[in-house]
C-alpha cells in the first residue's frame, strides 16, 4: 500500500497543540523557505520512495542516476507547508503533526487511490 499526504496537511507541532490522536513525526529540516503568507519546510523520512511509471521516467528525463541503475534510495524527500510563524530552519529537528484522516492510501500495483 501507498500512503500520501498533501504538505498542507502537515502541521508544525509547536504550534498545533496537543496531537489528539494525530501522527507525529520527527525529521531534520533540509531546507526552509518563507513564501509570504507561510514557509515550505523540506526534509527527508527514512523510507524508499514510491517508485511508479511516471516517477521513474521523470527521474530519467532529469538524468537521476539512482532511476537509470534501477538504484534503491532508503530515503524521501517530503513538504509541508507551515504557518509563517513555525521557527523551522535548515539543520533542526522538526516535529509535525499528521491528522490520520487527512492519509491517502493507494494500490502499488494499479495506483488507483483506495480511499
């Protein structure tokens, strides 16, 4: 099963409150970006990326050595699109908080969404 989520729905846990059931994850910020009304905070989760048709042409089309060996990457990069007052930065350890109904689940295989 393939699981996503949008960065909208990712929330600084600082500034969230308690979790209330939601997911919490913890990662290193690679890259925070302020963009006026809110700031894009990449980083990385210790897990492979989702490899579809569409991914591994896309990463050939861009010269992705990883994608032309048929290499496993043990790591994706993800976004979250946070409030711009989140203290976010490059290097930081950043809690987000995931509300589990905002998770969309799709079939490896077919890449049809299943709910």
């Amino acid at each position: 099963m393939i699981v996503g989520i949008r960065p909208e729905h990712l929330e600084d846990a600082e500034l969230a409150g308690p979790a209330n059931g939601g997911i919490v994850l913890e990662a290193p910020v690679t890259l925070a970006e302020p963009v006026g009304a809110e700031v894009i905070a990449h980083f990385e989760l210790d897990t492979p990326p989702v490899l579809t048709k569409d991914t591994i042409e896309l990463a050939r089309d861009v010269d992705d050595l990883n994608a032309k060996q048929g290499g496993l990457v043990e790591r994706v990069t993800c976004t979250a699109r946070l409030d711009p007052r989140t203290k976010a930065s490059r290097g930081e350890l950043l809690r987000l908080v995931v509300d589990p109904k905002a998770l969309y689940f799709f079939d490896p295989e077919t890449e049809t969404a299943l709910r």
